[in-house]
C-alpha cells in the first residue's frame, strides 16, 4: 500500500515534469492533439463485463501530447442503458520513449473515477492506478508486457502481455488486418483470487477517410478465472480517431 504522502509526490512531480516539458514556445510548437470515439457492443475491460446487463457503450477521449514523450489522457465511457450518468471518467499521465533501437518503455498514473457509483459514504468511487510497460517493436508480433498496480479501491496487481501481426493483402498502401493476442493475469485486483484472467482475441482494419481513421474490430475473450468474469465473450466496436 502507497503512502498518502508517497502518491501526493508522485503525482506532484508527474505534473512538474509535464509542466516543464510545456513551457518554451518550442514545446508549445510540439504539443499535439489527438481524440477518438467508440461504439462497442460491450464493454470488455481485462476480462471484465463492465455492462453485464448487455448494454452497448460508447467511449472517447482527447489526448494532448507534449512531444516530448509525455502525455496527459482524458476517456470517458457512457452505457446505453436508462442510466443518465456517465459510467466512468479517467485521468492519465504518462510518459513513453525509445530506450535502445528494439526497446521502449512507458510509465504513467490513472485515476479512475465512476460518476454513477456512489459509496455508502455518499462518495463518488474511485481509484487509482501506476503503470510500466516494455514493448519490442522490432521482434515478432511486436510484443509488450505491461504491470498495473492499484493501491485503491481495485487494490492488486494486473499484468498483460500482448502482441499484434498485421497481414498485408496487396500493397503496403492498402489497409491491413490486425490480429491481436493477449495473456492477462490478475493478482487480487477487483477480486479476491489470483491466475490467469484473460485470453484476448483480435481483428480490426483501420481506413483513412481524410483525416479521419475508422477502425472496425471484432473481438473474443476467453476468461479461464470465473471471478472475473463466468462466461467467454464476443464483441465487436467501431473506432473514429481523429487530430485536432
């Protein structure tokens, strides 16, 4: 468990670093922004049915990218259900860069937070969350492991090790079918038991309508621990990214 006076620094000095990364004009030159919308039959997240009634969502965020490797995150996702409220709305800061030619890393801090659910407290719920992650651009599948660590509400550990092949048909300017595969194991976050959490399955191909990118995807998750979730799934989503 993280000390109050631990994650107040941490969060202080994360800001600091993007802060100062913002400051010169040439920095402000780099800054980029980015954002996407998403239609899913459901939502899936680490093996968990967040929607279990059956609702589909949709979901979004903006990006602000620094240039500098340093990136503050805003998504939101709001189910199609009788519920006026949005379900969840998270905060990430983060920072990625190429370590060597075949290594990057990312590390970063999330704070959850779920509008719609209210503690006995009479509090909204919410919880936080550190990353690092490894990926491995140049080998095959382009693997990356990543490590998740809530010391809140989802108090326990997540790690994911993932990886994707895109299969080109004709010529390298015509779009591509991703397969993605993921391994997730869950260390008593959200649940009370330990073991693998989720087996993650795959297609999307992403078309380029001026400067907007349309990513469909079909998807499927095989959850051998039925703490997380009692049955495998299928689901399917529509992405729009966009700049702005």
């Amino acid at each position: 468990m993280v000390s109050a006076i631990k994650k107040g620094t941490f969060i202080a000095m994360a800001v600091a670093v993007l802060l100062g990364g913002i400051t010169s004009h040439k920095a402000l030159a780099e800054v980029s922004t980015s954002g996407n919308i998403t239609y899913v039959t459901k939502y899936i997240w680490r093996g968990f049915d967040l929607a279990p009634s059956g609702e589909p969502a949709i979901q979004g965020g903006i990006s602000i990218d620094t240039g500098k490797g340093i990136a503050l995150d805003i998504w939101g996702s709001y189910a199609q259900d009788s519920d006026s409220q949005l379900d969840e709305l998270d905060y990430t800061l983060s920072w990625s860069g190429q370590v060597t030619e075949s290594l990057e890393m990312s590390a970063g801090y999330t704070l959850y937070t779920f509008p719609s659910v209210v503690s006995a407290a009479e509090a909204q719920t919410e919880s936080r969350e550190a990353f690092i992650g490894f990926a491995f651009p140049e080998a095959f599948m382009s693997p990356s492991l990543t490590f998740y660590n809530d010391w809140e509400d989802g108090d326990g550990t997540y790690i994911f090790l993932g990886g994707s092949y895109d299969f080109i048909f004709t010529d390298e300017s015509a779009p591509a079918l991703s397969l993605s595969l993921g391994l997730g194991y869950n260390d008593s976050q959200w649940i009370s038991k330990s073991g693998i959490s989720d087996i993650d399955l795959g297609l999307s191909m992403t078309f380029a309508a001026g400067s907007v990118e349309i990513t469909p995807s079909i998807n499927y998750i095989i959850t051998p621990e039925d703490a997380v979730n009692t049955d495998n799934e299928f689901w399917a989503g529509l992405d729009f990214g966009f700049s702005l």
